[in-house]
C-alpha cells in the first residue's frame, strides 16, 4: 500500500481526487477521513500533530523558577492523538510513503513529524514531493519526479519552535509572577510579538506627543467660459513651492487680495506625458496589502487565500517572489479565462502584441508569486468573500501581463493682485493595466485647456484654517510591510503575530492601537531588559534559522546561541524583579479603574469573582464592600468615555460579534433599581399550579429579560435586548398567549413579537452562528444548510454527506466530509 500524507485534510482531498480520476472514498478512521482506491491511501493531518513542550515536572509555575526554563529539556507529544493514531495504524500496512505537505519551512517540519512517526512504526521507503499549487498537472508532475525530505528546512523549522517556546513560556512566566497575574490573565511575551508591539506602541507614542501646528490654505476657482477648476495659492520658500502659510496675517492679508482679484491672468502652461506601469506580481506582503484595501485582516485574507490555494484557483500564499518562472507561459493562462466571467479582459490581453510579465525585485526558487492555476471555480461554489479575494488574485495576474497606462498631464500656474495660484490637471489618455485591474487609482482631474496670457474669471476664494496632523497608526498590511523591512517574523508567520496581539488583549481597533497593559509590558521590557523588544535581536535569529535551511548553521548552534541571549535577558531583569512587578501591577490597574468609589473614595476596579464572573469592586475591600454588577456575557474593558453624574468611565464588553458598551455601572444599576416589574402573562412553567407571572424585569447588570415574579423559587427567563424602549402591543401569541413586543431604539422599530418565539427564533441562529466558525463555511451556506435541517454543529456531524450535497447548491460532499473532520479533530481534543 502507498500511504500519502498531506497537511490538512482537504489537501487530502483533493490530491486524491486528483490522483484518483475521482474514484477515491473516504472512510472514517479515529474521527479522520482516509481517502481511498486501488491500494492507495491519503490522509490529511491539521498541521502541526507533534507539538514541543517541557516535561511534567516543570508545569507548576509557583515552583519551577522562570530561569530554569532556559535549560529544560524539550519534550515531543502528540497534539493530535486521534490523528497521530490513525498514521501510526495505516504506517504498519504501508509498503511506502510520500510527504506532500506544503513547501515551506512549516510544512517541512510536519513532514518531517509525519516521517519520524511511520519511521517508529515500520522500515519503509518515504519519499517527498513538492508542489506551488495544487492542479492536476502540478500534482502529477509532483508524484512523477520525487524527492527527499530536506531535513536541514525542516530543522529551521524546530528551531523556531523550540527557540519561540523558551522565549515565550519563560519571560511570560517571569512577568506573570512579577505582577502576581495568574490563570487566564496571564502575561503573554514573545520573540517576534513583543518587538512587533513595541512598533506600534511607539507609533503610539509618537501620535501622543504629537503638537499640532496652524496653518491656512487658499483655494480659487476658476472659469474659462463657464468651464471651471479649483487652483490653490502657492509662494515662493527659499527656491520651492509653499502652499501652506504659517502665518495668519499673512494668510488674511492672501485672502483679501485674492478677493479684490475678479480675473487671474495665466502665466506658465506646461504638458507632460507620463508613463504608469503595471503593478509588480503579488507576493505574499503586497497580496495582504491588497486585500487589506478591500476591508481583509492579514489573517482573514491569508485563511481565503489557503482555501483557494488548497481547492486549486490560485498558487501557495506564502511567498517572497515577485519573479514569474520561466515555464510560465502567460498566453496559456490568460487563455484559459476565455469563455469564462473575466473573458473580455482576457482576450483583450491576448490581442496584445506582445505579452511581457513585470518583475519585482526579488526573486526566489521555492514558490511562484501568488498567480491564478487557470482552474475557475463555479461562482457558486465560493462565498463572496472567497469569490473577491479570487477575483483579485486574478486581475492582479491581469495587471502584470498588460500595457502601461498612459497619462496627460498639465499643470497651469496664473496671477491675481501678486498672487500665486496653480492648478495640476490629469487625465487617462491609455488606461492599459487600470481596464483589467480596478483597485489601483486612475481618477482623473478636469484642468481646461488654457493658453499663457488668458484671462480666467476668478468665481469663489476660500480661506481654510488647519492643523497638522499626527502619524497615522499602521495599518495591519503596513505593520507586515514594516515587520518585513525589519526582519520580523516570517512571510508565513506575520499575520499570526498581529492576532495573537488581538487575543492576548494588547491591541485593539484596526488600525491596531495598544491597551494601557500593552504599553506597560514594553516600557517594563524597555527599563528592565531592552533585548525583549529589540527588532536587531529578533532578526539575528531569523537569519540565523535561515542559515539552518541552506546547511550553513545547525539547529544545536543556534538554540544554544538564543538561550545565551535569553540568559543575559535574564540577568537584567532578576536586578529589578520588584520594580518591573511594582510597574505592572500599577498599569494593570490603571486599565481597570473607573473612578471614585460612591461610599469611601477610593478606586473602584474591574474585578473577577472566584467564579470566573467579573464586577465592580472598591480597592478598599475589605473595609468597603461597595460592588457594583457587570453583564455576564464578554470581557469588560474600560474605555475612556466617562460618566459626568458619577465621575466613572463607562465600561465596554468585548465579546466577537456581539461586542456592545455597558456604559456607567453607576448608571445602569439605579435605572433597575427605579424601575417597576411590568406583568405580561402567565409563567409557562409554573403559571398553572403556583401562579407565577411573567414580567419585564431590568437587572442592575445592565440586562432585561423576561421573568418569573416567583425567582428565585421559579428561574424561567428570557431575554430582551439591552437597549430602546420597549412597547406592549396588544396583539397577543396565539401558542403562548403572550403580548407581542416592539422595541424603538434608532428610527426603525424592531418588531421583537412575542418572547418565547422570539428566543426560539434567535437559539436557531446561535446554531447557524456555531456553523459559520467552521473553515470554509459562510453565512450563505449555513442558511442552505438549515433549509435541509441541518442547523447545528451536531445536526452536521451525524448527516450524510452524500445525501446532503444532493439536496445543497454549491455544496460537496467532500466540503461537508472535511467540515465533519473538523468536528472530529475537535472533540479529540
């Protein structure tokens, strides 16, 4: 039997669709999809199913001092045992094997974790293939011409994860400490994590610090026979063109001139045609900068991109080449979009006389630049956001095979009352590259065509007051564009970097702004032990891990030169353990004050019960035992909007989604307690035999719902949404004989209806909510899934999928089997 291993498992799928002409089943084996013909099988791993960590003895965080980590042994394990089990049990038949996982440094090393396990389990011949994107020519050529695992990629791999393991587990735990910040509120480090913070905290500060300075602008409008244009006041500063005055005076004295003027005689006409070229080939950091002007996140336009990589539309993502190959054959391509949704701007392609790809700087042998396979999915069978991360992808390919656009541009410069005003007009004279790829500006500027010496009626003068403006924060795709620049992180690891900042709570908002925690572990890091945040060393490593993969540095070289590194760290901050506590301790509360306590003046902070639940409490506790409730649902943070009756800030709860702002506690609690119980019907549960009522209730959380006036003998509840004014219709359920309810909050009233079936009703997109988390499956298809009753995660688990893909539009029975696997993998976790 040949065994092939690929890294997901619609990698799986799809190969073997491939290799097989479509014959392959699948077949469950441990929760994971086999696919299977002849004497041949694949299976899909879920990435990394090895994963490091230090032994037992060293997980007790209380009693293993930070500082030991630095020399611990390293320990392998299964992540995945259902996985690791069912690759052990197909390894034992296998006659040989191949590695077909991705080709990069991450994909070498679980190749090389899927090698060392059927090496435990049999003597067997394993080979590798390699390929950029998987369409049946590339796969087939792929299993056609092996190769051998490149160990020397993949131990640039284990180096990162061992070198990120002690990093991260060590300085975390020794600041965690520090600040006594245990559990789930944790103080997270990292290698690459933490000088990327530190980028944006200093953006911050920079935004901070910012004095904003004065200045004033002047524009006319000008006619020529009625036709007219804007052109803007300009002086002379020492040998260049000012627009901006400094002065206010001197800005008056412009305006008035300028308003005594009714003509302005035209002084210097110049015409120039300018030549714009075709955008370089798409690399992984201009692709993620590309999509993140279409509203993506680096790690939302990443994860489509894999999806479309992995179904065969498009090559590998990850990549630092902008260089097609030479056995690319762009006519090939670009003939293959004929006939299909993108057919006009193919053929005008293929009309051109010659077809020249651009080329970027860099060129690399591992993958392609990011390009289209020339396999066009249906439009149905992608969702919209897949659909316009592939149209992208496409045109950007477009773009690089195109003409340059042609530009006219003409500049006039006239003179009113010993005024200076000029206008810069443009306009498209050869769109080229722009008529097949939209999302590069080519907006024009109307200038007429004027002759030196003419008189232009002067219709309008403004005088604009403004300020200078602060940097603007980085953006996600100019944040990777900087981490590249500075050697942070990996074309495959970036995007990653900025969300584990989101979910470790450092930065919020996009663009990315740090929280005052963020800010207080870089200035701590900055006193204390500058080398946590520094960009140098950070890249150091990185070359030194690139080194590993072309043979010139082993991986014992350099984890042994990064603990060296991490020991110096060390020595610095164990000088100032109290300082560094002491700093963070005070940061941390500072994010979690929201001003005077009512009864004793002291603070009053964001605090969690032994329960996990989290409330308002005063900092003199126990001598003040003032509390203050918080909704259950979501994690409170403090923003720096502030109560002006109670001198509180308001707090916000950050739950995904359904993120909302619970404004002043203060607040919130004596509206409940001035509010009155409203009656609306009988308890369904209790009604009938204790005469329990149902009643409009607002709790001092903040949150109202339905009911019983017997709580807490009875607890049947519903709830109601937080805010707007709710009215009682008189029309009533006829299944619960409960009146229906609108809710006026903005200028539409939402009609709720009635209680038990509203809750019903929203229980039921809860299910659609859990179905949209998976991989690959959006909104759309979650709604046709329920329109077969498949509603929720286990409504999908137990259907059958070939049943279901007849009964779905643009759902397979494969997406549904890969979407099961998910589950699978899940609950072996």
């Amino acid at each position: 039997m040949e065994l092939i291993i690929t890294e997901k498992d619609n990698a799986a799928r799809r190969i073997a669709e491939i290799l097989s002409e479509g014959s392959a089943e699948a077949e469950r084996r441990n929760g994971v999809n086999v696919y299977r013909w002849g004497d041949k099988r694949v299976v899909g791993l879920s990435g990394h199913v090895v994963g490091v960590d230090f032994p037992p003895e060293y997980n007790d965080w209380r009693d293993v001092q930070p500082v030991e980590l630095i020399d611990a042994d390293i320990t392998k394990s299964p992540t995945k045992e259902n996985i690791v089990q069912t690759l052990r049990e197909l390894s034992r038949r296998a006659d040989e094997a191949v590695i077909a996982t991705d080709y990069d440094r991450e994909g070498e090393l679980i190749g090389k974790e899927a090698y060392e396990i059927i090496d435990d389990e049999t003597d067997v011949p394993i080979k590798r293939v390699r390929f950029s994107s998987i369409t049946e020519r590339e796969v087939r050529d792929a299993f056609a011409n092996p190769d051998d695992l490149d160990f020397d990629l993949a131990a640039a791999g284990e180096a990162r994860q061992v070198i990120d393991l002690i990093w991260g587990a060590a300085l975390t735990r020794f600041l965690s400490l520090s600040a006594r910040q245990l559990g789930d509120d944790f103080i997270s480090v990292g290698r690459v994590q933490s000088p990327t913070l530190k980028l944006i905290v200093d953006r911050e500060r920079e935004i901070e610090a910012f004095d904003p300075e004065d200045y004033w602008e002047l524009f006319a409008d000008l006619l020529k026979d009625g036709d007219g244009f804007e052109a803007q006041y300009f002086y002379d500063d020492d040998g260049s063109e000012a627009e901006r005055v400094w002065d206010e005076e001197a800005a008056n004295e412009a305006f008035e001139r300028l308003q005594e003027a009714s003509a302005a005689t035209v002084t210097q006409v110049r015409r120039r045609t300018r030549t714009d070229n075709p955008p370089d080939p798409f690399n992984t950091t201009a692709f993620i900068s590309a999509a993140g002007s279409l509203g993506y996140s680096a790690q939302r336009a990443m994860s489509i991109a894999e999806e479309l990589y992995t179904a065969g539309y498009m090559t590998y993502p990850r990549t630092d080449n902008t260089v097609y190959p030479d056995d690319l054959d762009p006519e090939e391509l670009l003939d293959a979009f004929t006939g299909t949704t993108f057919d006009e701007e193919a053929a005008s392609l293929l009309e051109q006389d010659d077809i020249e790809p651009t080329e970027g700087d860099d060129e690399t042998t591992d993958h392609p630049p990011i390009h289209p396979t020339g396999e066009l999915p249906n439009r149905s069978e992608l969702d919209e956001d897949e659909w316009e991360i592939f149209e992208l992808v496409v045109r950007r390919f477009f773009a690089t095979v195109a003409e340059p656009a042609t530009w006219e541009h003409l500049r006039v410069v006239a003179e009113a009352n010993d005024c200076q005003l000029k206008a810069n007009g443009k306009r498209l004279v050869e769109p080229g590259y722009h008529d097949v790829y939209p999302y590069s500006s080519a907006s024009e500027n109307h200038v007429p065509d004027v002759e030196e010496g003419e008189d232009l009626v002067i219709d309008d003068v403004e005088l604009e007051a403004k300020q200078t403006q602060p940097p603007r924060r980085y953006g996600q795709s100019r944040l990777i564009e900087k981490m590249e620049s500075l050697g942070l992180g990996t074309k495959a690891t970036r995007h990653n970097t900025i969300e584990k900042l989101y979910d470790r709570g450092y930065i919020e908002q996009d663009p990315p702004r740090p929280t005052t925690l963020a800010k207080a572990v870089v200035e701590a890091a900055e006193e204390f032990a500058d080398l946590i945040v520094s960009e140098e060393m950070t890249a150091e490593l990185e070359e030194d891990m690139a080194a590993i993969a072309s043979g010139e540095a082993t991986l014992d070289d350099v984890t042994d030169e990064s603990r060296e590194m991490l020991e110096k760290v060390f020595d610095a901050l164990h000088e100032s353990r109290e300082e560094v506590g002491d700093h963070l301790q005070e940061s941390l509360k500072a994010d979690r004050t929201l001003g005077p306590c009512p009864e004793c003046g002291e603070d009053l902070l964001i605090r969690k019960s032994r329960h996990g639940s989290h409330f308002v409490g005063c900092d003199g506790f126990p001598d003040c035992r003032y509390t203050l409730p918080l909704p259950s649902k979501g994690e409170p943070t403090v923003i720096d909007e502030k109560c002006e009756e109670h001198d509180l800030k308001h707090v916000k709860l950050l739950a995904g989604r359904d993120t909302f702002t619970h404004g002043c506690p203060q607040c919130r609690a004596d509206e409940a307690d001035e509010s009155e119980d409203e009656v609306i019907g009988d308890c369904p549960e209790c009604g009938e035999e204790d005469g329990g009522e149902l009643a409009i209730k607002q709790l001092r959380s903040g949150s109202r719902l339905v009911g019983c006036t017997r709580y807490p003998d009875c607890e049947y509840s519903l709830p109601l949404p937080r805010r707007g004014d709710i009215e009682i219709e008189d029309e009533r359920c006829a299944e619960h004989d409960l009146p229906e309810l609108t809710v006026h909050n903005g200028d539409e009233p939402w009609e709720l209806g009635c209680p038990i079936c509203n809750y019903e009703e929203y229980q039921a997109r809860q299910s659609v909510d859990d179905l949209v988390d998976l991989d690959g499956l959006g909104e759309r298809t979650a709604e046709k899934l329920a329109d077969v009753e498949v509603e929720t995660l286990q409504d999908l688990q137990r259907v059958d999928a070939d049943e279901v893909a007849t009964d779905v539009q643009g759902v397979s029975a494969d997406q549904i089997r890969e979407w099961q696997a998910q589950l699978g993998a899940e609950a072996a976790d």
